[in-house]
C-alpha cells in the first residue's frame, strides 16, 4: 500500500511539472510574440533596411534559384531526349550523370544563344524604333488631325471636339516627354551611373547566379532528398505526407504558370510580328515586342500593350491602325482560346474573380513584377485554404463540394444534414 502510494505521489508530481512546464512554454512564446509585435510596429524601417541588406547580399543566391527554377523545365526536357543515347551503358549511374551535366550544359548554352539574340539583334532594333517614333511622333499627330479634318468635314463641331482632345492629350504626353519623363530617367541614369561599382555588382552578382544554378541543376536530386530527408525527420508522417503533396501542388501551379505564360508571350510575340509584316504594319518589331511582353501579364496584359500601340500606329497610319487593332483583336481570341487552354490548361484553378484580385492586389503592392507573379501566388494560397477547408469538412463528414452549400440554411447538428 505504501509503494502505491509513493507511485501515485510521483505520477501527481511529474504530471504538474508537465503542467507547469506546458504553461511556462506558452507564456513564454506569447511574451515573445509581444516583443516580436512590438518591433515589428515600432522598428518597421529598421527590420525592412535588414530584410533588404540581407537581400542584397544573398542576391547571387537568389539570381541563381530563379535561373534554376526556369531552366529547370528545359533540362528535364532534354534528360528524357538524351537518357536514348546512354541507354546501352552498362554503368547506369554514370550514364546519367553524363546525361544530367549535358542537359545542364545545354540548357545554359541556349539562354545565352538566347540573351545574345536578344541583345545583339532585337534590342538595337527595337532602341531605334522608339526613337524613331519619338522623333516621328509631332508629325504624325498634325498629319492624323488633317485627315481627321478632312473625314469630318461635314461635322464641323465633332471634328473640333476631336481635334481639340487629341491635340490636349499629345500635348500632355509631350510635356510628360519633356519634363517628367526625363526627370524620372535622369534620376534613375544618375542612381546607376553614380555608381559605377553597384553596375559591375550586379553583373558579377548574374554571373555568379549562372554559376549557383549549374551547380544547383546539376545537384538537384540530392537537394530534393535532403529536403524531404529533413521534412519527414521533423513532422510525422501524416503531417509530412500533407506537407510534400501541397510542395508538389505548388510547384505545379506556379511552375506551370510560369514557364507557360513565356512560352504564350513568345508565340504570341512571334505571331504578331509575322501577322504585321505581312499587313505590312509600321513598327512591326516594336510592338510586337511590346505585345508580347505585356502578354505575360494576365486579364490585363493584352490591353496594356494593344491600347497604346493601337494608339501610336493609328497616328502614323490611320487605315494601318484599323487594320492593326482588327488583327490584335483575332490574335488575342486566338490566344485566350487556343493558345493558352493548350499550354496553360486550367493551372491555377482560379476564377475570372480571383485573378483580377489577384493581379491588382499584386500590382498594387509589388508594381508589375507583383502584377506577373500575384496569380500563381494566389493560386496557391487559394489552394492551401481550399484543402485545409475540404480536410475540416471532411471530418466533420459534411459534402465538400461547394454546388452543395447554395441553397442550405442550416445542418443538423445530430445528423449533419443539410437542410
């Protein structure tokens, strides 16, 4: 009787040290999380100059895994092309890491080939054309107003209304030209030139990036198992098994975004230079450069490249301009309907709602990089919500689909019918 007691005593006391070792753990993260609060209120500018100068110095690192993550598509592209011409090794490993370092090699050559095109034969063409049409530009506008006269000589007050907006409007883009534009690039000319050593960082910072991303495409199998090493050592298995199938979804949604609105900005880029030459358009390279780089924006990307451009040509060539904005209208039905349901699909599982919230929430908070990139983020923020939501309803063995729910006012609480 004595030693059940003497137990007893002993399993009351270890349970009120785990009681108060469990209240002492709780205390102590909420007054952690005050002072966490506290700073992240009171020294706001001091923790975001921190994240920045961080930032900054990890940069090379960062450069690196984004080179990676897009050449990645790339390399396993051409690891199942060329794992045929190593299929008769009889040493299997070395066969594909022979495999793995020639796609790595590869992958990087032809975005150099890439970059070098760009560089040495779109861009000067592109350069010159807007300075063409800057220095085009006033006679364009006095040539578009005589035939706008001309059309409209029969409505002597809508002619001058019209003459009177376009020429408030060309003179406000003058002006902006004149002061504001220049001002806005002085300033930027002067924050890069003034420093000559951030230029060569940040090219030294590229070029170490392309350095990380060899390394990390080359090793990338053994970062994934080291990352999933440490997932299942930490979580429990149910926990890790959630954890690595939202990693996957994830990088679904946003991989395939991605990559996917580059392939689309490309083809649609190349479409509308071939369509413009043939229509024999003005400024061909220039807009379609323009068309196709806004084209990666979604919802909105079309309008912010076809309006001005629509715009500009319209100046230069009235008929060319209607001819333009037709072919810009086929072109993005083809886009929106062909085009992107066969290379996108349905990625991102969002409604027309979602990605405009989305892409304005994004622009808003992180300018046009926010506005590329919000969509897939959202996407899979809205993913994670929806399956810990499903997961809940699931356990409370409630439907999840959301047809169910429009019509209920309320559900049983004993049964759990709708009702």
């Amino acid at each position: 009787m004595m030693e059940d007691d003497r137990n007893d005593k002993k399993i009351n006391k270890e349970s009120h040290w785990r009681d108060y070792r469990t209240r002492g753990i709780a205390i102590f993260l909420v007054v952690a999380a005050c002072i966490l609060f506290f700073f992240a209120i009171f020294k706001l500018n001091d923790i975001l100059s921190l994240v920045w100068r961080i930032l900054g110095i990890l940069q090379p690192i960062i450069f690196g895994l984004i080179i990676a993550y897009l050449l990645d598509p790339v390399v396993e592209f051409l690891k199942k092309k060329m794992i045929v011409l190593f299929r008769k090794m009889k040493n299997q490993e070395k066969a594909r890491s022979i495999t793995q370092g020639l796609s790595v090699f590869t992958a990087i050559l032809m975005m150099f080939i890439l970059i070098f095109a760009l560089g040495y034969l779109v861009i000067p063409e592109f350069m010159s054309g807007i300075i063409a049409m800057a220095v085009e530009f006033p006679e364009y506008v006095d040539n578009f107003l005589t035939w706008l006269g001309k059309t409209l000589e029969d409505e002597t007050r809508l002619a001058m209304l019209a003459t009177r907006v376009i020429t408030n409007v060309t003179d406000y883009f003058e002006n902006w030209l004149k002061t504001d534009f220049i001002t806005q690039m002085e300033g930027y000319l002067s924050h890069f030139t003034t420093s000559v050593f951030g230029i060569v960082n940040i090219f030294l910072n590229l070029v170490i990036g392309v350095v990380i991303s060899v390394y990390v495409l080359c090793s990338k199998d053994k970062f994934i198992g080291q990352g999933k090493k440490t997932i299942y050592s930490v979580f429990g298995t149910e926990t890790a098994n959630a954890i690595m199938s939202t990693l996957r979804k994830s990088n679904e949604i946003f991989g395939g975004f991605i990559s996917g609105k580059l392939l689309d900005a490309l083809i649609v880029g190349v479409i509308c230079f071939i369509g413009m030459t043939i229509l024999n358009i003005p400024y061909t390279l220039v807009v379609s450069v323009i068309v196709g780089v806004t084209n990666i924006i979604p919802f909105f990307g079309p309008y912010i490249g076809g309006i001005p451009s629509a715009l500009l040509i319209l100046l230069a060539d009235p008929v060319k301009g209607v001819v333009f904005i037709v072919f810009l209208i086929i072109l993005q039905q083809i886009d929106g309907n062909i085009i992107v349901p066969k290379i996108l699909g349905n990625t991102t599982g969002l409604s027309a709602f979602w990605v405009v919230f989305a892409i304005l929430l994004g622009g808003g908070l992180f300018g046009l990089v926010g506005m590329i990139i919000g969509v897939p983020v959202f996407a899979v923020i809205y993913y994670l919500i929806k399956t810990m939501l499903e997961y809940r309803l699931k356990k409370k063995n409630l439907p999840v689909e959301t047809e169910v729910y429009t019509d209920v006012e309320r559900i049983d609480k004993d049964s759990n019918q709708l009702l």
